[in-house]
C-alpha cells in the first residue's frame, strides 16, 4: 500500500479537473487522479461552443443567458446558480482566450459565436449568437489549452490511477484510494481538500454520445460512503446521433442552419416550436423526433430522422425566413470539419451532398453529487455543507441545468464551477488540517477489487452490462412510464444479484487488468441506474428530460423541488426537500419556444 | 460475414515474449470498427485481452495500434476500409515499450512533448479592457492545421527516425511547438525554436514521410515539420 499525501486531490482531469487543479495549485500542494490521460477525457469530444453572453456579433446580455438557461432547464435550475453561470461566463472565457485557446475569430479579430438551441434574445424571441467556438472542435481545444496550461505551472499528475473509493473518517473527508492501472496496486491520497470531477454516465444506455469510461464512478463512490444524490432521474437524450451509432452530430450544425426533415420530406419542428423550430431546446427536438417515428414519419418507417445541412436546403429556408446570411459547402466545411468526417467514416454520407441519419442519444446527466455555487458538496436539502468535499463539472448538480441542459452551458460550467472548486480548495487548505485516516482505510474496497478479480461465475460483465443498457434504454429513456419503469427497476435489482453471485471475470492478474476495473465500473452503473430509475419512478409529472406519458403536465404544485435521493441501508429514501432558487424573480411559465 | 484476427499479445507477469492469438469472430459487418471487433474478444471469448479505449470515434487517441501493418486509431478504422478477407493483424505500435498486449508505456512519449513548451507563452500583456487578445482570421488559419492533435503518437511511432533513437522528440513533439510557434499571440518563439534546433529536434527527420499518412486527424505532419526547420534555418520570426 502506498500512501501519498498533499493538501488538496481532484479526482478527473476533464475540463473541471484541470480548472480545478490550476486553481489549487496555486495555493496548495495539489494532486491530479485520473484513470485516463487528461487529453483522453471526454471534454475533448465536445463540439459546438461554450455559451458566454459577449455579444460579439449583436447585442446579448447575461441576464438573456440566466433566463434562457432556467427556461431550458424547465425552471428546476437554481437561479442564484443560473446567475453565476451567465455573469462569470464571459470572464472565463476570455480567461481561455488569454490562456491560449485558439477560438475562432470574427472579421474585426474577436472571438466568433454562433446560434445554438435555446439560446435567445429575450426581447425579439430570435436566436442568438453567444456560442464561442473552434470549428466544431471546441471543446479539444478546451482540453488542450487546459492540459497545457497544467503542463506549465507543474501541476502534478497521477495519470492512469484509478479511483475506487473516497475515504470518509464520519463525517469527514479524509482521501482517496486509487488503483495503479498500470502496477494494479492500491494507492492511498490522504487530503484535506478533495474536489470530484469525474463526468458524466452516458454509458447506462445502448445509444450514447459518451466514452466507454464514462460509468458513473464518482457518484457510486459518494452513494456507496452514504451521501446523497441529486435529480439523478434527469438525464438529457441528445436529439441529434448519428444513426445507428449514437455519435454526437453537434447542434451547431442546426445553429449555421441544418433542419430536421422527416420522410414526408418536412420540416417537422415548425409544428413543435413555431418560433424558434430546429433550435428549440433539447429535450423538446427529442421528443418530436420520437413522435414522429412513432406516426411513422421515420425515414423509410425507420427509427431515425435527416437533418439536412446542403447549402441548397439551408438557403432555401434562410431566404423563407427573410435573412440575407447564404452559405455554400466551404462554409459548411469549415465550420464542421469534424462532423463531415464522423459522417463520412460512420455513416457514409457527405453531409453538404446528403442529409444526415439521426436520432436521439444518451448525452448528458443533469442530475449528481449535490453541491452549492461555491462547488461545495452538500448532505442534505438544508444546505449543510461537507467541509474539503467539493465537486464540478458534469458530475456535479448545481444545479444550473436543472431538468434539461441548454447546449454549450456545459463547458461553460465546467470553467466556472471548476475554477470555483480550485479557488474553494485553496482557501479550505490555508486553515483546515488533516482529516485523519481512518483505521485501514482501503481494506473494504480491496475486498471487493479481489472478490471481483477471483469471482468466477457464469455471467460476463458485458452482459450484464448489455442488459442493463437496453433496459435503460427501452424503459428509462426519452418517454417514460409507471409499469415500464417499475420492470426496469426489477430487472435492475436482479442484475444486481447476478453481479454479486455469478460474476465471471477472466483476467486475474494485477498488471493492467481492465476486465477487472471495467467490471468494477459496471458495478457503479448498477448502483446509479437504480438510483435513477428508482427517481424517475418517483417523480409523477413531465419537466425538461423526464417525461412520462402516465403525467405528461408539469406540475409546479407538488415538484418544484429537486430530488435527494439518500442511501438507507440497502434502499434508499427519495425527498423532494431541496427547494428550487427563484431568486432572479423567473416564476415558473408555460414552455414555448 | 466471419472475420479473423492474429493479435499480439503480450502478459508481463506470465509470457517470456510476445506471441500471436487468434480469434474469430462471426457476425461482423462490413461497417463495424476494429475497436468493435477487439471489444467483442475482450468481451464475448478474452477478457484478459488489454488495450486501451475511451471516445470511441476518434478524438480522444487512446487507440493507436498497427493495423494490417499501419498506424491507425481502432475506432476509425472500419473493416470496409481494410483488407479484411484473410486475417486482419493487430500488433501495438513501435518504438514504445509494450506493458501489457495492445498497451504501450507513453510516459516517454509525454516527455518529448513536455520538452518543447507546449503552451502558450503570451507576446503581450493581458489587454486592459478585460477583454480577449484579437487575432486576425488569417492569423489564426495559419496554425490552424496543428491544432487537431489528440496526441494518439500514431505519427511518432510510425517514424524511422524515432525507432532508430528514442531520443529524438519525434513528429507529434514538433507539431505541438508548431502550433505555438506559428500563433502570432505567442511570444516564446525562439526558445522553442532552441529547443528543437538541438541534435535530438527537427534535424533527426530525414523526411520519410510516414508521419502524415500515418496522422488520423489529417495533419500534414511533414509540412509541419518542414515550417519549423524553415523557420530554424532563418533565424528568428
Ligand atoms: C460528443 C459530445 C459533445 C459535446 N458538446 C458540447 C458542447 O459543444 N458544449 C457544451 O457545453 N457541452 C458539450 N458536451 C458536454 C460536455 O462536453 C461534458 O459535459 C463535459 O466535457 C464534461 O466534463 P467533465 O470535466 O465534467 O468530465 P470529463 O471531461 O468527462 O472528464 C472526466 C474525468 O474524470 C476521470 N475519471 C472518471 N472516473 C474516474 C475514476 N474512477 N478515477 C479516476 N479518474 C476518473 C476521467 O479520466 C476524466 O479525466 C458534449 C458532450 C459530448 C459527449
Ligand atoms: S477510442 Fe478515442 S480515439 Fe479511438
């Protein structure tokens, strides 16, 4: 057992991390845990933009962002968290620029913006231009300039160490255990400031834009220590995966102008959102696309829709709309270079010769470890803060996207909720002392790594794991209702025997041993699919992402809260004891867009 | 259709050298990725099969292998693209020591990238205003291309030069001053320039020409490094 010590440990080295790490680095002894290469991370993959109200190209205000990201989130974000969000925004991605990133550039030299989903000015109601972007390949760019940035001011990495457990003394948090991936030896980090970055969970469904690491790990190991999670039921489907793979087809390709067609050839989001149509909020493109499968409007009765961005189609609508803006394939090819290549390789399309096959995806948890707009984890619907716990990123619920996350509001969470953590950890270091180690700290989590590594049952973990996504899938994804779920949630339970008692896993070895470890993570999407589905059973009422065709209302009167959901013994107990933010004076309307 | 695969394996705590494994596999389109096929034996017959993956569609570069002979990412490489009707061969990529089947050390790897200042030395202080630094949209064309590295080493581990000497700092090393050295906001042009005027920088490439083709995100890798030793030969910009 080696066991390490600094002041301050991140757990993930997405964009959160980093931002956290660079931020604590520079006033405590700080460590970076990560089970990829930092620049592996899925930050990397993010395409479009990170909204920041700047108003480079016309006029724009953080207030329209605030709004327009409570109104997305479908008035279940935090408004105060909201307001944080939209005014740090723009400092902090201009403190990119100064870092380095290599943003696109306007004709005058400053940084470009685009339109994307949701993204409005409040008084026309029109889309607006707020989206900072690289081509579509933003959020490398993010990754990079951020690894970079750590490279220079020596921020110390443990890369490839794999985190299985947070270290609780009561109350208290006192460290980390990770595994050596490549060694496979146990590695404690005792600290006295942790902060979580550890992403999202797509991976709990078969169709997903996430990384095969993206399962979830830092919630389990929070659920597993007895802390609570939040509005886990909410989970965003990505209206636009390529077909049938799931890859995300950034909704910047809708902001230069794609639209959705179905096989009646039309435009079907005019019927869903008059005003703003193909730049309607996520989870409202997502259901029309499933509506119109089901009316049997699918490509060829299929289960996928076109989205057509040839300069033909995209003019012809633009001229409709009475614009002058006209674009032609270099355009197109500039702006989405990465998107012609996904299409390209995966789908054999060339998107400015051929509409593009879609449909929905597992993208984004809106929903996780409970925090407030200091990134301070918290235990309870009462605010009591965790002191040294803290958490960023997608991992974290703010929350500032409450039921439904507007597009380019992650990356810009990450930066500002990352730096939030970092700046928290730093000042927490200065006065706080050790937490001490609890009695052989690791001993639990080795029991279980070795139990896993010698377990020699009948069932892989890939088909348990493969069950366990399609079930999500069909019965805790875009539409939602009681008995469907009630199945899963049985289902859910039962896989969960099978992983305990009839778990086969080949490898036995220590070096490098990923059947090992990707089992460890199958066993963290069991325990946070249960949670979710176990949510989502229980909130009656349709808000953003979760929508139940048994309650398709809102219903403001009995759910304007956020879901706890807290371990109890082998359950758990679901409160709606959070209460929802309004400090900005949104009250709660009707969805029209 | 049924595909096979030769993959070559390595165990450090069991095998005295590597060997070959074989593996079939039914059930295959011609439209999946290799990483599929590789997850479907890890998966469905191996699971002590080892490589490494994440994003799946490219971007992350966790999975540079040779394929067939050649440096490619799994993920992208699609049987259609491939000769796939004997048996398709799977080996890590050289040059990097091998920990584990399909896994290599990149610690050297990152080294060589460390040593050339990745990142952004500002020319200019921080612009009163609070605002960003501009650039002109030719300004930032002109670096644009070596901004796409994900850093897979497909370009270094395809070179010669770097099999023949691990010290030389190899391709994707290059590529990464490049785009700083070529950032007109940047301002620590000549001490990169420094850097890989050394014996073991640019000079070490004797334009085979591996690099770019081998280059999944399309870099044109050797134009690359010919700008920099370009930029070498005629002193400072
Ligand atoms: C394809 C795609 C496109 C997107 N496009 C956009 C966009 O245009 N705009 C936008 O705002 N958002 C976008 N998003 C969302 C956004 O990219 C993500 O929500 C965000 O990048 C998550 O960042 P993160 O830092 O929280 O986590 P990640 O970047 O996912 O990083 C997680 C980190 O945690 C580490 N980790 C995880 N588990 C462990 C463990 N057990 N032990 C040690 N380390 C661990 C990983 O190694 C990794 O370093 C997109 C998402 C996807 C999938
Ligand atoms: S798995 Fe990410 S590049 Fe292949």
């Amino acid at each position: 057992m080696h066991i390490h010590q600094f002041d301050a440990v991140v757990v993930g080295a997405g964009g959160a991390g980093m931002m956290a790490a660079l931020y604590a680095s520079r006033g405590a002894r700080t460590a970076v845990i990560s089970k990829l290469y930092p620049t592996r991370s899925h930050t990397g993959t993010a395409q479009g933009g990170i909204g920041a109200s700047l108003g480079n190209l016309e006029e724009d205000r953080w207030e329209w962002h605030a709004f327009d990201t409570v109104k997305g989130g479908d008035y279940l974000s935090d408004q105060n968290a909201a307001k944080v969000l939209a005014q740090e925004a723009i400092e902090a991605v201009i403190e990119l620029e100064w870092m380095g990133l290599p943003f696109d550039r306007n004709d005058d030299g400053t940084i470009s913006q685009r339109r994307f989903g949701g993204h409005t000015n409040n008084e026309t109601k029109k889309p607006v231009r707020r989206a900072c972007h690289s081509a579509d390949r933003t959020g490398h760019m993010i990754l990079q300039t951020l690894y970079q940035n750590c490279i220079k001011e020596n921020v110390n990495f443990f890369d490839e160490f794999h985190a299985v457990d947070l270290i609780m003394n009561g109350d208290r948090p006192a460290g980390v255990v990770a595994v050596s991936i490549d060694t496979g030896e146990l590695h404690i980090f005792h600290a006295k400031a942790i902060t979580f970055a550890t992403g999202g969970w797509g991976r709990m469904w078969s169709t997903t834009s996430n990384a095969h690491t993206l399962t979830g790990d830092g919630p389990a190991m929070f659920w597993r220590n007895g802390l609570p999670l939040q509005d886990m039921e909410f989970f965003q489907f990505h209206p636009t995966g390529l077909y049938p793979l799931g890859v995300l087809i950034t909704e910047g390709v809708r902001g230069e102008g794609g639209v959705l067609i179905n096989d009646r050839g039309e435009r079907f989001m005019e019927r869903y959102a008059p005003t703003i149509k193909d730049l309607a909020s996520r989870d409202v493109v997502s259901r029309a696309i499933y509506l119109e499968v089901r009316e049997k409007r699918g490509i060829k009765g299929k289960e996928y829709v076109y989205m057509d961005v040839r300069p033909e189609t995209v003019n012809r609508y633009l001229a409709e709309a009475g614009e002058s803006r006209r674009i032609d394939a270099d355009y197109v090819r500039a702006k989405l270079p990465d998107i012609m290549d996904f299409c390209k390789i995966y789908a054999g399309v060339d998107p400015v010769e051929s509409p593009i096959p879609i449909a929905p995806t597992a993208h984004y948890a809106m929903g996780g470890i409970p925090t407030n707009i200091h990134a301070q984890v918290i235990r309870d619907g009462k605010e009591t803060v965790i002191p040294g716990l803290y958490a960023a990123g997608e991992v974290a619920c703010v929350s500032v996207h409450g039921a439904n996350r507007l597009g380019t509001n992650s990356l810009t969470d990450l930066i500002v909720f990352g730096r939030k953590a970092g700046q928290q950890m730093a000042d927490y270091c200065r006065h706080a002392d050790f937490v001490p180690l609890p009695d052989n700290p690791a001993g639990a989590i080795e029991a279980e790594l070795e139990r896993i590594r010698s377990s020699k049952g009948k069932q892989r973990p890939y088909d348990i794991r493969k069950k366990l996504r399609s079930e999500m899938m069909d019965k805790v994804g875009v539409f939602r209702q009681e008995d469907m779920m009630a199945e899963a949630l049985e289902t859910i339970r039962q896989l969960k025997e099978d992983y305990r008692n009839d778990l086969a896993v080949d490898d036995q070895g220590r070096r490098f041993n990923t059947d090992l470890l990707e089992a460890w993570e199958l066993g963290c999407l069991l325990d946070i699919a249960e949670v979710t589905a176990a949510c989502a059973l229980e909130r009656k009422e349709s808000r953003g992402a979760h929508s139940r065709e048994d309650y398709p209302k809102r219903d403001d009167v009995n759910y304007l809260a956020h879901t706890m959901v807290y371990p109890e013994g082998d359950g758990l107990r679901i409160a709606y004891d959070r209460p929802v933010d309004l400090s900005l004076g949104h009250e709660p309307k009707e969805r029209v867009y | 259709m049924e595909v096979k695969l030769r993959i070559r394996r390595f165990n450090p705590e069991k095998d005295q050298k590597p060997y070959w494994g074989e593996y079939t596999l039914t059930d295959v389109e011609p439209t999946d990725s290799v990483l599929e096929l590789l997850n479907r034996v890890k998966w469905e017959q191996d699971g002590t099969l080892t490589l490494r993956r994440s994003c799946a569609h490219g971007v992350c570069g966790s999975d540079a292998m040779r394929i067939n002979g050649r440096n490619r990412l799994a993920c992208t490489t699609l049987l259609q693209a491939i000769d796939a009707s004997k048996v398709i061969q799977i080996e890590p990529i050289l040059g990097l020591k091998v920990i584990k089947d399909l896994v290599t050390d990149f610690e050297a790897f990152f080294e060589h990238y460390r040593s050339v200042m990745p990142y952004f030395v500002p020319a200019t202080p921080v612009p009163s205003n609070g605002r960003e630094r501009y650039q002109s949209q030719a300004d930032r064309a002109r670096f644009d291309d070596t901004t796409k590295c994900i850093l897979c080493a497909c370009c270094t581990t395809s070179c010669p030069s770097f099999w023949a000497s691990g010290q030389y700092v190899g391709p994707a090393a290059i590529v990464n001053a490049h785009r700083f050295i070529f950032d007109s906001r940047d301002g620590a042009t000549n001490q990169r320039l420094n850097i890989l005027a050394e014996p073991d920088g640019v000079w070490r490439c004797r334009t085979i020409f591996n690099c770019t083709p081998a280059c999944p995100r399309e870099i044109e890798v050797t134009r690359a490094i010919g700008e920099v030793k370009l930029a070498i030969q005629q002193g400072a910009r």
